[in-house]
C-alpha cells in the first residue's frame, strides 16, 4: 500500500495564504511531447489526476490561472472541461501577465504558488511564494523552486503541486472523508 504524500512544514508554510497557482502547460499539464497532425493540428495528452487536482484546488478557494506560451484547440477544450476560465496563451512575458492578473484580483505575490519546467516560466516562479517544478524540468528551474515534484509532468505533478496547496489550507484531509469516511 502507497502512503499518502505529507509535505514539510516549511514547504506547506509558504502556501498557507496562497490564493493563485500559476501554471505553464507544456511540461507541465502534459508531458511536453507534441504530437502534429498532417493538417498542423496539435494533440495533447494530460492526466485526469491533474484536473481531478485542479477541480477540488478551486473548491478550496484557489484561483488556478494558466499562462503558457503556446495555444490549441486542445488545450482549450481541456481547460473548458475543468471549468478553468483564466487563461493567457502566445504569453512571451509571463511575468507581466501574472502582475497584471494579480492586479485585477487586488492580490500580491505573496498570495502565489507556481509550477514550470524552463526559462520562460522563471519570472513567474522567482516572485512565487511557493514555486514548484516537475522532476523533468530544466536544471536551472530545478535548482530555483522550493519544490522539486516527484511525479513527472503529464502524470500527476499539477495534482501533486495542488496536494501542497490543499493540505497547507486544510482542505485535504476535509476533501478525502468526503469520499472516503
């Protein structure tokens, strides 16, 4: 039998006053594989561990927001399916549209936790309260983020990166004897 995951008490320290998870998709939501078709079309593949993650982070109170650098059709549809309606696609400056989202919700980065695997998500992972990374991710970001995941990306590092989240708010352990008394 698998022993469920309990974090650190620093690591779930950072995310106690956590309102936002910020998210990059390609190396994170999916394995960063993309799969084109011969009309150009882009297939993706994620994780119902991951949406499963993301459904009950909202139910907490947390605001997952997407901001990634490339957009699909599939990836929309996914993001509609999870009823994930703050996304930002074709992002080079993720930074600023993190800030930027943050403004329009009057909250801080303090307020933050955020998930990436390269360079480009970095300016959005440093300001994080709680910055996180799959183990695939570039060195650089791995060596950056409180937390290294230990699930890979596009198979349970988003549900992982929401387990932190869910348990620093304590709705973990609420959320779990719902369905399992």
């Amino acid at each position: 039998m698998t022993t469920p995951q309990r974090f650190q008490p620093a690591l779930l320290s950072r995310a106690r006053s956590v309102k936002v998870f910020f998210m990059d998709v390609d190396g994170v939501l999916t394995d960063g594989s993309l799969f084109v078709g011969s009309e150009g079309e882009i297939f993706k593949r994620f994780h119902t561990l991951d949406g499963h993650g993301l459904k009950m982070l909202q139910a907490a109170g947390v605001k997952p927001v997407v901001i990634t650098g490339r957009d699909s059709l599939a990836l929309r549809k996914r993001l509609h399916e999870l009823g994930l309606h703050t996304a930002y696609f074709g992002v080079e400056d993720k930074r600023a549209v993190a800030q930027s989202c943050l403004n329009e919700l009057g909250l801080n980065w303090s307020h933050t936790a955020a998930i990436g695997d390269d360079w480009p998500d970095l300016p959005m992972l440093l300001p994080a309260a709680l910055s996180m990374a799959p183990p695939q991710a570039h060195a650089e970001v791995l060596s950056r983020v409180h937390h290294v995941c230990s699930a890979a990306a596009g198979a349970g590092a988003v549900r992982e990166a929401c387990d932190v989240l869910l348990q620093a708010l304590g709705a973990y352990d609420r959320f779990l004897k719902a369905v399992a008394p």
